[in-house]
C-alpha cells in the first residue's frame, strides 16, 4: 500500500510539472496589445503590414 500513495505522489509531481512547462510557454506567446494602448505611429505601422 505504501508504494501506491508514493506513486500517485510522483503521478501529481509529474502533472504539476508537465503544467508549468504548458502555462509558461502561454504566457510567452500569447501576449495581447490591445488598440486603445498602441500610439498612432503603431498603428499605421500595422496598417501598412496588412496591406
């Protein structure tokens, strides 16, 4: 029985684990800016990309 609770504690180890890896890779590629923040000069920038 003991190896049971040891192995479902590694099974959550593993889990949170394998979640930070998932969470920090979403927080560096889904950053939004939002229009109202963005200077005017940005903006056409981004205009003239879509082009």
């Amino acid at each position: 029985m003991g190896y049971q609770i040891g192995l479902i504690l590694v099974i959550i180890v593993v889990a949170i684990l394998i979640s930070k890896k998932m969470s920090k890779k979403n927080d560096e590629t889904d950053q939004l800016i939002f229009e109202d923040e963005m200077s005017k000069d940005e903006l056409e920038d981004i205009d003239k990309e879509l082009d």
